[in-house]
C-alpha cells in the first residue's frame, strides 16, 4: 500500500474518532473496499478512487450544521500537505462533492467512471444487512420513530425536505433504500446491490409480520 493512502487512513480514523456507527471509519473501511473491488472492472485511476473513497464522508453536511463545503476544505489542506498532484486532488474534491444521494438532482450527466464507482460502493453500503443496521442505528440516533402506521412514506421530496425529514426508519427504506439497485452505475455495482435489496424485502416482509401481530 502506498504512503498517501496510509496516511489518509491514519487521518480518517483520527477524523472520525467517535462518529455516528453507521458513518464511522468501519463505513469508510467498506466503501473503500467495495470502490477496489468495483474497480476491478473498470478503467479508472485507481488514486482516485481510492482517495475518494476514503475521504467521502470526512465532514458529512449532516454532522456539520449542513456545511456543504467543509468536507472539500479539510480534504484539499489535507492532500496538499501530501503534496498529491493538483490535478488528482480536483478530481477527488469533485468526487466527494457529487456524491450524495440528496444531491442526485443536481449532478452533471457525464459523470466521471471514478465517482461512479465510489458512488456504487456508499449505496451498496446503504443496503443490505449492513445498510439495515446502518439506517436503525441513524434512526436510533435521531430520536426517530421505527414506524408508524399512519405516517406514509414521502417520494419526491426535495432536496431541504429530505434533509429536514423527521420521518420513521421503515419510511427511510421506500424514500431512499430501495430506489439504490436501480440508480447502480455499473455492472459488478448492480450484481452486489441486488442481492442486498432482495435481503431488504425479506427483512420488511417479516417485520410488518412481527408488527401486526394477530
Ligand atoms: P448520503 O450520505 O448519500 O447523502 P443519506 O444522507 O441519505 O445519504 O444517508 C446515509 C445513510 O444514513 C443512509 O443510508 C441511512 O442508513 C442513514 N439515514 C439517512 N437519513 C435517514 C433517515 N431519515 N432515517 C434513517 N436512516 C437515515
Ligand atoms: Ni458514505
């Protein structure tokens, strides 16, 4: 492994030293892992990726009082001080700006293969037994309700709705988790993702089950 990517572990992990489980450096570890095994399959720089991978959630809008642009200041100081070439450090500041799931409006078409594949490897991770836990834990961590039956899932929120909603964990699952299989930009992404989304329908199949006891 070369210095730059273990000096960008050291730093994420000091970074996120008690983050949020579903957004900590155990998140950052699979989102990385995934992004290499995506790779795989693609041309793409793999410096890129990898970089991108690991500094995508640096400084999440959602832990920061919705400051959109302090993930891109801490990870240009930091590759700077790395002395990593200007030009791979515009392509991860782009990578990590357009990444996100509430931005998916707003992003350019011709998106670049290195955030495709950082992009498929986050909402893998978003899915899942793993996303599963990931989304309780967020819930859990919000103070949100599990479910409530007379709350109805929102489609087509926008962008400041979604980031305001207070809405149940289950409803998180039709408003976000299971549109992720289909928003797949590669091959080997979309064979991962569904898998997880067919473990995702089991799981609420037997959880209404459990909750609407007879
Ligand atoms: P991104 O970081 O790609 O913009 P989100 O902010 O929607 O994506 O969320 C990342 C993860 O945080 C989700 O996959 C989910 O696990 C959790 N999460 C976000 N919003 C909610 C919510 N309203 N309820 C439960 N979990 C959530
Ligand atoms: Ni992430």
């Amino acid at each position: 492994m070369n210095n730059i990517i273990q000096n960008t572990i050291q730093f994420v992990k000091e970074k996120l030293e008690g983050a949020e489980a579903g957004h900590d450096w155990f998140h950052i570890e699979r989102v990385w892992k995934l992004s290499k095994k995506i790779a795989k399959s693609e041309n793409c720089n793999l410096e890129v990726v990898e970089l991108s991978a690991l500094l995508h959630d640096i400084a999440d809008p959602k832990f920061h009082n919705g400051n959109e642009t302090l993930a891109l200041k801490i990870s240009r100081e930091f590759l700077e001080k790395q002395n990593v070439d200007e030009e791979i450090i515009r392509k991860v500041l782009f990578v990590i700006q357009n990444i996100s799931f509430k931005n998916r409006g707003e992003v350019p078409q011709d998106l670049p293969i290195e955030l495709k594949i950082v992009q498929d490897a986050d909402r893998i991770d978003a899915i899942g037994a793993i996303g599963i836990g990931r989304t309780f834990n967020f819930g859990g961590f919000k103070n949100n309700l599990m479910y409530h039956p007379d709350l109805k899932p929102q489609l087509n929120m926008s962008k400041d709705e979604y980031k305001k909603s207070n809405g149940t964990t289950i409803n998180h699952f039709y408003e976000k988790l299971l549109l992720l299989k289909d928003l797949m930009n590669t091959v080997e992404g979309k064979k991962i993702a569904e898998e997880r989304h067919d473990f995702m329908l089991i799981f609420l199949d037997q959880f209404f089950k459990e909750w609407n006891v007879d």
